[in-house]
C-alpha cells in the first residue's frame, strides 16, 4: 500500500485494482455455472444408477414370472393327480367335478377378498395435498 502524499497524519491508500482481478458478478457467475454443471453431473449420475438397478429389477421380475408360470403348472399337474386318485374310488367325471368345484371355490374366496381389499385403496396422496394447500395458503399471506 503507498502512502497519500498529503499534509496531515499518513492515510494508507489502497492500490487501484489489477486488471485481470474478477470483479463480484463475474464470480457469483462462475459459482452459478459450477452449480449448474454440478446439478447436471448428479442428474446423469442418478440417470446411470437408475438405469442400472431397472435392469436388475426387469431380471428379477422376469425370473418371478417364470416362477408364477411354474407354480401353476405345478397346481395344475396337482390337480390332475387329485383327480386321478379319486377316480380309483369314483367315477373319473364325477372326481374332475369335484377337483374343479373345490378351485372354483378357491378362486372366488381370493376374487371376494381381493376386491374388498383394492376398494380400500385411497391413490388420492393425502398428505401431499394437505401440504400443497398449505403452501398455497402461505404463498397467498406469506406474513400470516
């Protein structure tokens, strides 16, 4: 720092900026695109890592679909065995009435509770909503 030339007590005078200082907006504008940049390198990051996990889920869906389709066959052929026991004792129509009779059964038991079940589902987001209309009401009288 030099020092004023002038009469009186020495005041300290600060030296005039260089010229290849940043001034204030130049570095709040950098800040802003090092934030922006930083905002898109995590978006891609996510992209990644999402995409990576839905293919492991799309696997292991695939294999608890085969195990679905195995399972029924395994009913199936169950089912058949059921009958074929019974038509040693029974008439083989009369023991394919009774194995079918007891799905039937067993079908509209899982349809009844099911039903009950998805009209007991509310997809409406509750708390959200509630939520929103608080902001809403906030955003209206911000000082209330």
């Amino acid at each position: 720092m030099a020092l004023s030339s002038h009469e009186g007590p020495a005041v300290p005078v600060a030296p005039p900026p260089a010229a290849s200082d940043p001034s204030i907006g130049d570095l709040i504008g950098e800040i802003g695109q090092d934030l922006s940049q930083l905002v898109r390198d995590e978006i891609e990051l996510a992209k990644a890592e999402i995409k990576q996990e839905s293919a492991k889920a799309g696997k292991a869906v695939g294999m608890l679909g085969g195990a679905g389709y195995a399972g029924h066959v395994v009913l199936l052929f169950a089912s058949l065995t059921v009958v074929f026991a019974l038509a040693n004792v029974m008439d083989p129509a009369w023991a394919a009435l009774i194995v079918t009779a007891l799905w039937a059964v067993v079908g509209a038991v899982l349809y009844v509770t099911g039903r009950k079940r998805l009209r007991a589902v509310n997809l409406k987001p509750e708390q959200t909503v509630e939520t929103l209309k608080e902001d809403a009401r906030w955003a209206r009288h911000p000082t209330s």
